[in-house]
C-alpha cells in the first residue's frame, strides 16, 4: 500500500511555440487536458488502480480532437487512418497493444482487451480489429475521425511525397497518461495516430511495450511521444527502468540521460512522462513545447505547454 498517488499525461511534444499559438486554442487545449487528468486524478482519488486511470485518462485525450490519437488521428498516404496504441500493467508486467488499426473509436480500449482477454501482447490491422468486435468496442466510420486541418496536414504532406511526423510541422500529436496507485501499482498507456502520409504500414514506438510505453512497479511507468523511429532505436522507456535498476539513479537522472543526451545524439526529437515507484513525476522533453500535465494527492497541479 502507499500514502499517495500521482498521475501524468500528455498530448505529444514537438515544435510548439507561443507565437504560432492563440489564445483561444491554446484554452483549448488546457481544457482537453484537464479534463482528461481529473478523470484520471478521480479514479486514482477513489481508490482505483492506476491502469483504470491511464486508460480513462487516454480514452478522454483519443476523444479530443485536437490531439494526434482517436478522433484527431491523422491521415496516411492512402487518406485513411491506422492508430497505434497500448497498455502495461507495472505489477506483472502484463501489456497489450494494437497496432494499424482503423476505425476503432478507443484504441487504448482495445489494447486494455488484447491484454485482459487475449493470450497476446500485440495485436494488428484487420486481425486486431476482428478480436475488437468479439470485444464488443466501439467501431466509427471514416466521417467520425475526419477532421478538416488534418485533411489540409495530409494533402500538404502528399504534394511533397513527404511522409510527416506531426511534431516537425508545428503539427503535434500522441497521447499518454501513467499513474501511480493507493496500492503503490504503477501503470502506463500511450495512444497515436502516427505520421501523417505513413505508408507501408509503417509503425511507431507507441505500441511496443519496452519503446515508447513501459511500467514496472520496481522502477517506473513510462510513455514517449517523439520521432517513433529514434525512440524506438533507443528503447528508450526500458532504457530508463534499466537505468535505475541496474545503476541506481533516480527517475529525474535516468530521465535526464535518455531525453538530453542519448536521444539527442541520434536526433531523437520529443519527450515522456513518467512516475516511479514513490509517485514522483518527470515530464522532460528535448523539443520546444509538450502539451502535458500532472496532479498528485500532496497538491502539486499543472498544466503546461510551453518550455518556461
Ligand atoms: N511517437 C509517435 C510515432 O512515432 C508520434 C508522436 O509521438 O507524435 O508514431
């Protein structure tokens, strides 16, 4: 049992910066995350399990447009859209992910199933989203997840044959949430769209368990938004559970190794956020800006964008 309990999310880093921004959307966007980190923050509050809260937490952030994940899932080459999510459990090390799936509403819900009701960690395209119909999850059609500035985002990319990452286009996306629990159980969950104009049935870090998503209830929890390509070549939410298991450093130093120096080596982009075993938070990024948040029970609250 612990005393406390913390949780963290966020809505993708990148090149966020206050002069492209107005008001009014940056209200927006406040709002999106509030609301997903008190649902989170509720559970938790109530003596619910920190997996609880990531999936509510992310289920709120898939259902807001304006982040990369869900409703606002960018576009691929083909003009449809392939989400990417998944889920881990820091108590068993349980974890379940869904990749290039269409048309799910809740991709996390269906990462949450594949590791509750299937003997499988991962899970993709149509066979993924066969195993989401025996799960009765919600299904939408094309017009629920077109949004028209990711259709400009697509088309854009398209002219140039460029395939986008949402973050180098002051374009941002991927969602994320870990909490730490009453029963001191840490647990993770990040949902993306991925990269606008992806072709080839390209995937990111965000559904492999180790890559963009990890919890470990004897280090921490982890989800990365960031170039998936690098994260992944870095392995970097392990990465930081390895760092201080095998060497001892707190959550901030193994945060500060990964995010400001390996991946900045190999022109890593982007950021995480994480919770340890205590329920400290960390929420570094190495790019201009990451939408992100986090409330724990001793009273510390944020909301931030920017890099202050
Ligand atoms: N990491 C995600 C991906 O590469 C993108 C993001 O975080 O915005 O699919």
């Amino acid at each position: 049992m612990a005393n406390n309990f913390s949780i963290a999310i966020h809505g993708g880093a990148g090149t966020i910066l206050r002069s492209t921004m107005t008001p009014e959307l940056q209200t927006q966007y406040e709002a999106g995350l509030r609301d997903a980190l008190d649902t989170g923050y509720n559970i938790l509050a109530s003596g619910g399990s920190s997996l609880d809260a990531v999936e509510a937490a992310v289920v709120k952030l898939e259902d807001f447009p304006l982040f990369n994940a869900g409703k606002g899932a960018v576009f691929n080459n083909v003009g449809g859209h392939e989400m990417d999510a998944a889920i881990m459990s820091g108590k068993g090390l349980e974890a379940g992910a869904a990749c290039g799936i269409s048309h799910v509403k809740n991709p996390v819900k269906l990462a949450r199933a594949i590791m509750d009701h299937s003997e499988h960690v991962i899970l993709c395209g149509a066979g993924a989203e066969q195993f989401a119909r025996t799960q009765n999850l919600a299904f939408e059609d094309d017009a629920y997840f077109y949004m028209e500035q990711r259709y400009q985002q697509w088309q854009e990319a398209l002219k140039e044959d460029k395939v986008q990452l949402d973050h180098s286009d002051k374009k941002f996306g991927t969602v994320g949430a870990v909490a730490f629990d009453l029963q001191g159980n840490l647990a993770a969950a990040t949902s993306t769209g991925g990269m606008t104009n992806k072709k080839f049935g390209r995937i990111g870090d965000s559904p492999v368990p180790g890559a963009g998503t990890y919890a470990n209830n004897s280090t921490c929890a982890i989800s990365c938004t960031g170039h998936g390509e690098l994260f992944l070549r870095c392995v970097v939410a392990y990465d930081i559970s390895c760092l201080m298991e095998y060497k001892g450093l707190s959550l901030k130093e193994a945060c500060d190794v990964v995010v400001y120096d390996k991946l900045v080596k190999i022109g890593g982009e982007g950021g995480l956020i994480a919770i340890d075993k205590l329920g400290n938070i960390e929420m570094p990024f190495n790019s201009d800006g990451m939408y992100r948040a986090c409330r724990n029970s001793a009273g510390r609250n944020e909301i931030s964008i920017y890099r202050e």
